[in-house]
C-alpha cells in the first residue's frame, strides 16, 4: 500500500493536464525558481532535452496556462499561472511528486502508453473485414 496515495483530483490534473515527464519536470523548474525568465537553451540545458523539444515545451506550457511571456524579442517565459485555481492545482501537484515520484511518473506513464495501445489497436486488421 502507497503511504502517500494520489489524490483523485490531482490524478484527474495529471491525466488531463499533463501530457508527459518532461512538460511535468520543466512545469516544476520554472514554479521553484519563478523570479527568473527562462528560455528555451536554459530549459534544454537544465533538463537535459534537445533545445528543439525545450522549444516545444515552452511553448505548451505558454498554451497551458501555466507560463507567461516575459520578453517576446527574447522568447523568456517566466511561471505565471493564469489562474489562482490552475497555481493552487500545480502547488499540489508539485507537493504529490515530492512525496509520491514513482506513483505520479506511473500515471502519466500510464496515460501515454493507453494512447500508444489506442493508436496502435486502430490499425490491427479484424479477420472479418
């Protein structure tokens, strides 16, 4: 038995939320060190991603809701929730992964490979057609 269980409601955050461990993992860098502007070479360096897939991320994360441009010339972002409702819900995220790593990765694992198994099971030839 987990001693630090998944809260329903960050669950359902996660799986609507979250599409993988890196998005999660540079949401997080940028919430604890939200005073700094971030670009895409930074985020790449600091968890370790090509800077094309650190571009990306910034990208969905601006799209989410989750970050703020800070300088459009520069291509900064800076964490800036676009809501107190979308913060509160990364802060308890944020505090789920802290305590509970293995069963928050599990899930969004988890997400990723039922979709993998849905795109993969619509090309499986039924016997009948």
């Amino acid at each position: 038995m987990d001693r630090h269980p998944i809260p329903d409601d960050v669950a359902r955050f996660i799986l609507l939320g979250i599409p993988s461990i890196p998005y999660l993992e540079a949401m997080l860098l940028l919430r604890r060190e939200s005073t700094q502007p971030w670009d895409y070479v930074r985020v790449a360096q600091r968890l370790y991603l090509s800077e094309n897939a650190a571009k990306t991320l910034l990208s969905d994360l601006h799209a989410g809701g989750v970050l703020e441009i800070a300088d459009p010339q520069m291509a900064l972002y800076r964490y800036q929730p676009v809501s107190s409702d979308l913060q509160q819900r990364i802060d308890q995220l944020a505090d789920v992964y802290a305590n509970n790593l293995v069963g928050v990765t599990n899930l969004i694992h988890s997400k990723v490979s039922k979709k993998a198994q849905q795109f993969a099971d619509a090309f499986i030839w039924q016997k009948d057609s």
